[in-house]
C-alpha cells in the first residue's frame, strides 16, 4: 500500500490479499474483521471482467459472510470523468452499494483495467450506522474515469465480512485488506 495515509491516524497492517481470475466475487471472511482494528482499507488493483461496461459493487455482512446485508444502505457519490461531467447517487439499493458509474463501467481489456481504495470506518462499533468511503480510476473508450463517495448501512450488528462483485460477469485482479490501529 503506497501514497495513502488513513484518516485513523494509527499503523496500517496488510491482512490477507487475494489475487483471482475469472471469479463472481472476491470476499473476505472467517474472522478476517474482527475487534483487533477500528478502521479497515481495501485495495483493488488491475481489475478486468469477463463482460464489458460493468461496475463494481460491495456488499457487508454481520454473520462472517454466511448471507449479506440486504436492506439499510445509504451511499452519495460524485463521479466525474476528465471534468465532462457527473452523477450524485442516492440511496443504495439491493443490500450493496456501487461504487462506479454505470454505462461508463469496467472492461474486458487490460486497457480497461480499473483500481479503488475503500476505507471502512469502525465495522465493530455497535453504533447503528457504518461509514465508508472510496476512490478509484478505471480507463474507458480511451479516457480515464475517476470514481469517488461515500456510504454505509444502518445496522447495530458489528459488520465482520466484505464481498465484492459485478453488475455482470466474472471478475479479474487483486484485492487487499490492511487493518488501521
């Protein structure tokens, strides 16, 4: 992990990092969140689908990853790609939340390929609602698109596994989580 410093203002631990191919989700489970951290980063780097113009979603679960989320999540997000302009998103839906614009979504090509960083805040903390926010950037039709926001999901129960996936299609690249003390 380069050139980003968490919010949280403690050391950064990587925790596990998965590098996959030809995949429907990438998820993170079994006691992989826990107590130990407040906070907790995820990476994606040189991500590429099996289907073209799709986007990235998430979702959380507070049973280890057994069954996700589905009802409470709230996002805003402000794409804009080369200052041509954007959308502001509202409610999530579906129990995930997506976190690029769709119609200018991931490709099929290494030229296509996309990375994100998604800060998690206090998944633990039985407060009702989670916080999160991202960045990332992916390259489309021969410019780049940056994708930014923020969420989280109203839930009491501590939020203990994470599952990324598509809008379609299978899912190429690799994933990191890294714990904040």
């Amino acid at each position: 992990m380069t050139g980003f410093s968490s919010s949280g203002g403690g050391s950064i631990k990587l925790i596990n990092r998965q590098v996959v191919a030809g995949v429907s989700s990438v998820d993170f489970t079994d006691g992989i969140i826990d107590t130990a951290y407040k906070n907790f980063i995820f990476e994606g780097h040189d991500i590429v689908t099996s289907s073209d113009n799709v986007s990235l979603l998430f979702k959380l679960s507070s049973d280890g990853g057994a069954t996700f989320l589905s009802s409470h999540f709230y996002k805003t997000r402000s794409d804009r790609e080369d200052g041509a302009g954007g959308a502001d998103g509202g409610a999530a839906s579906a129990g995930q939340i997506l976190m690029n614009i769709v119609g200018e979504g991931l490709g099929t090509t290494a030229g296509n390929s996309g990375e994100f960083t998604l800060e998690l805040k206090n998944p633990s903390n039985p407060v009702y609602f989670k916080s999160c926010h991202w960045s990332g950037t992916h390259w489309r039709a021969a410019h780049m698109v940056r994708n930014q926001g923020s969420g989280g999901v109203g839930t009491g129960a501590e939020i203990n596994a994470v599952s990324f996936l598509l809008t379609a299609g299978l899912v190429s690249g690799e994933f990191s989580i890294y714990g904040v003390l």
